[in-house]
C-alpha cells in the first residue's frame, strides 16, 4: 500500500490531519516515501541544530539555538521554536516528493513553506498560526503519549553536555534541579525523624513508639529521606 512511514519511531507523533494528507497524496502518486523528521524533542532539536551547525563553515548560530547557512536563510529553528516540535511538520527525503511543486501540493492541503527545503511539508492551514495554536496542537497530539524524561533531554535541558551518560555533573545538576523543584512545591523539610513520621504518615501513632524500641530506626529513616531529597 502506498503510504508514508516514520523512520524514528520517537517522532510519529504528528497531527494526524498532516499524515493523512500526505498519505491521500502517497495513494495517487502509486508510491510510498519515508518521513526522515517528524515530531521532535527539545533534546533532538539541540542535536539536529549542532549537526546543522558542523554541515559547513559557513554556517553559523545564533543565541536562539538557530542556525542559518551562508545565504542568511534559517536551516534549523530555534530551540524548541520548530514546527516540528509542535507536532505539525515532516520533512520526506524521497527524490520524487522533494521534486514537487506546491501547486501540485495545494490539492492535498499541504505546501512547502521553504523553497530551500523541498523535503519540508506542512498543512496549508497552519502557515500563520500563532504560538499558542502550536502549543494547543501539540499538547493535544502528545496527550497520553509517554514523554518521560531520560538522561539525554534532562541534560540537553539544563546546558550540559548530552551524551546519556548520569556522571558526576548530570548527578549533581539533578540534585540542584530537585532542591529547587521541592522548594517551589513547599515539600516540607524534616529536620527528625519524629517530623518526618506526623508529616508523612496518616497513622503516626503506629510508628512513633518504633523509634524508642529499634535501634538506629531514626537514622535509617532520616538517610533514606535525605537520599530522597538528593541531600
């Protein structure tokens, strides 16, 4: 069947008006391609804007994140400013779809926005759209979806280097970012054992006497809260 498939299982997730379009494309042209970009993370984003960056010398980078080619003209958005990471753009590598015109596109809904990129395609309907538009598209195509952090995006998040790996710098960047998460949410701050069981506990009379007949339970309670916290 003559339809598009994603490359990267991590990027399906694109307004499902957008595929549907192209695949409605796909089925008369009598051929299939493949979506090479989809939806794209803030992390992936960073990771496509630095291999942007290394393509040419003469491409260089802005504050944003964005990085432009020689001619001055955008080859990566800003961090987290692309249509991608909304959730309403695909960029399909093969050479027939990359050969096609938006008047031909025009039938479908879809246009290329960029005359540069001919591999790009959008829905016609979102060439203008506010940013709060793109937020309601995206938060409304990753509603239910898994988006977990993992050690990558933590650290493509707070400026450090993104190689996956939890050293001692993602450790300990972690343990600021949990201090000041638990500060913003007013999570109490025991200072003993005792505080911790009536703050934490809904039957604490059970477990008060435990620290006067157990050895050491204080400590072993106050050490696993104070892990917890990061401490």
């Amino acid at each position: 069947m003559s339809s598009v498939k994603f490359k990267y299982q991590d990027e399906i997730y694109v307004i499902q008006k957008l595929v549907d379009a192209v695949n409605a494309l796909c089925k008369d042209m009598g051929k299939s391609c493949t979506c090479t970009s989809g939806y794209r993370s803030l992390e992936k984003q960073k990771i496509i804007n630095a291999q942007k960056l290394a393509e040419s010398k003469g491409n260089y980078q802005v504050s944003s994140g964005a990085v432009y080619n020689s001619k001055g003209q955008c080859i990566a958005a800003a961090f987290g400013a692309s249509n991608h990471c909304f959730c309403i753009a695909m960029d399909v590598s093969d050479e027939w779809f990359k050969e096609l015109t938006n008047a031909q596109l025009k039938k479908y809904g879809l246009v290329k926005p960029m005359d540069y990129e001919p591999w790009h395609v959008q829905l016609l309907e979102h060439n203008g759209i506010s940013d709060v538009q793109k937020e309601q598209i995206r938060d409304s195509v990753l509603k239910g979806v898994d988006k977990d952090m993992d050690v990558k995006e933590f650290q493509a998040i707070t400026g450090l280097t993104a190689d996956g790996i939890a050293g001692p710098k993602t450790k300990e960047k972690a343990k600021e970012v949990l201090q000041c998460c638990q500060g913003i949410l007013g999570i109490p701050n025991f200072k003993t054992a005792e505080e911790l069981i009536k703050g934490t506990q809904s039957s604490p009379d059970i477990w008060l006497p435990l620290l006067k007949v157990i050895t050491y339970f204080d400590s072993f309670l106050m050490n696993i809260y104070k892990k917890m916290r990061g401490e």
